[in-house]
C-alpha cells in the first residue's frame, strides 16, 4: 500500500535519527523526498539507501533565511511541487540551568529550534496554497508539554513549536493546509546518545535507564516516531489539524 504515492516532501534535519528514519519510511510509501540537513555527507548516504529516482538531497541551515528561501525554490523546480514539510531538524543545546546559560546558548537552540520551523513554515505555505492543500508536521517533544530539570532553551523552543502548530493550524485551514506536532518521548537517535556522552555515562547503561521512565519498559526507536509522520503525511489523517501525536511510551500518561 503506497500511502503517500506521488506526494513530494521535504524533511528538514534529514540524514539522521528520526529524520532519516522518516525520509525512508515516506519513501517506501510512494513519496519522492527531498532531503535537506547540514551534515552533507550523511545526507548522501540517506539519498544513496532510498534510491536517487525517490530522493535528492539539499544541503540546508534551517536557521539561514536566504538559504531555506533558496532550498525551497530549488526543490519546486526540480519537483514542480511540495505536498508535504516535516519541520524535523533541531538540537539539544547545553544542559545548564537558566542562570548559567549565556544569550548565545540561548540563540543558538531558538534559531534552529523555532525559527527554523517559522522559516520552514513561511515558505512551504505558497507551494502548498498553489497545489490546494498540504501537511505540515513539525517535530516538538514530550517537554513541549511536560517541563524538566534540565535544558531550558530546549523546552522553551519544543513549547514554542507546540504552540505555532495550533496558530498555523487554524491560519491556513482555509487553504487545505493541515499542521500538526509529534511529540516524542526517549528515542534512540544520536541526540540521545550524545546525551549519555555529556554526561560520561555508558551508553547501554543509559539506554536502561531511559527505558525505565517509559511505562512500556523500552526507548523508542525512529522508525516509531517515523510511522506517526506517515500518517499525518498521508490523506488518512485528513480530519487531523491543530493536534498534538505523542509518541513517549506513555511518559507523559504518568
């Protein structure tokens, strides 16, 4: 079943984790994808697994306006058109705690965090409104709901994401445009273990106590988070705007 045939997508932060998890899945699916992220390398190498007749691969800064203006063109003219923007690339940003944190940390994380997915946003809708429709999936997290003890520019931009969901989500319903968040808990991406690398921990070690903070006993993996993408991608989920999917195990059930 191609549940996505002849869409054309873009996933922001694409050769990684939960990105290039994503761009495979909308693949198998029927899509043709472009690939956008800054790490140039481990974007070919998505490219070159999905197959260069489904995918092609732009290198991208989220956070640079000309360069996703420029992207965004690039991507219609060799598709004639976008059907659908996963709003995926973000990072994690020092764990300090407020006080400790300096404006450029501050930055840095809301640049690519939130005005990346603004940017993403500003320009899929033109594309969209001239195809009649679209689906716009932006990646928040579980502390885009529920606070933590630890990296404050992190939750403040996935809150940010959450709430720009809802406002776009009602902006251009009109347009046939739908826009919704995914919410993930723990995945098992590079992010995360770059986690237990700050932290000097073993990595198996902190995988297990990861696990343990999800009711089902394990840490998500891509492929999980990518499955709700597909489906917020695809015309089954054409009732569904405005909505937060998580994705936690039932972390956030607690």
């Amino acid at each position: 079943m191609k549940r996505l045939l002849d869409k054309v997508v873009l996933v922001t932060g694409g050769a990684k984790g939960i990105g290039r998890a994503t761009c495979r899945k909308m693949a198998e699916e029927g899509a043709r994808v472009a690939v956008a992220d800054l790490d140039e390398e481990a974007v070919r190498q998505v490219v070159d697994e999905i197959g260069k007749d489904k995918a092609k691969f732009w290198k991208m800064d989220v956070a640079d306006p000309e360069d996703v203006k420029r992207v965004f063109g690039e991507v219609k003219e060799e598709f004639g058109r976008l059907d659908v923007l996963v709003n995926n690339a973000g990072i994690a940003g020092p764990d300090k705690p407020t006080h400790k944190l300096t404006v450029d940390d501050w930055d840095r994380v809301l640049n690519v965090n939130v005005k990346g997915v603004f940017l993403g946003t500003k320009h899929a809708v033109p594309l969209m409104r001239e195809n009649g429709g679209g689906s716009i999936v932006n990646l928040s997290s579980i502390y885009g709901i529920v606070g933590g003890q630890d990296n404050p520019p992190y939750h403040a931009s996935k809150g940010a994401v959450r709430l720009m969901t809802k406002t776009d989500a009602l902006l251009y319903a009109e347009d046939g445009i739908r826009v919704n968040s995914v919410h993930p808990g723990f995945i098992w991406t590079p992010m995360v273990q770059g986690l237990a690398e700050g932290m000097d921990k073993d990595k198996e070690e902190f995988r297990k106590e990861l696990a343990e903070l999800h009711p089902v006993g394990r840490v998500g993996e891509p492929d999980d988070v990518a499955w709700a993408i597909v489906y917020l991608a695809s015309d089954e989920s054409r009732f569904v705007t405005g909505s937060e999917l998580v994705v936690d195990g039932g972390y956030t059930s607690r």
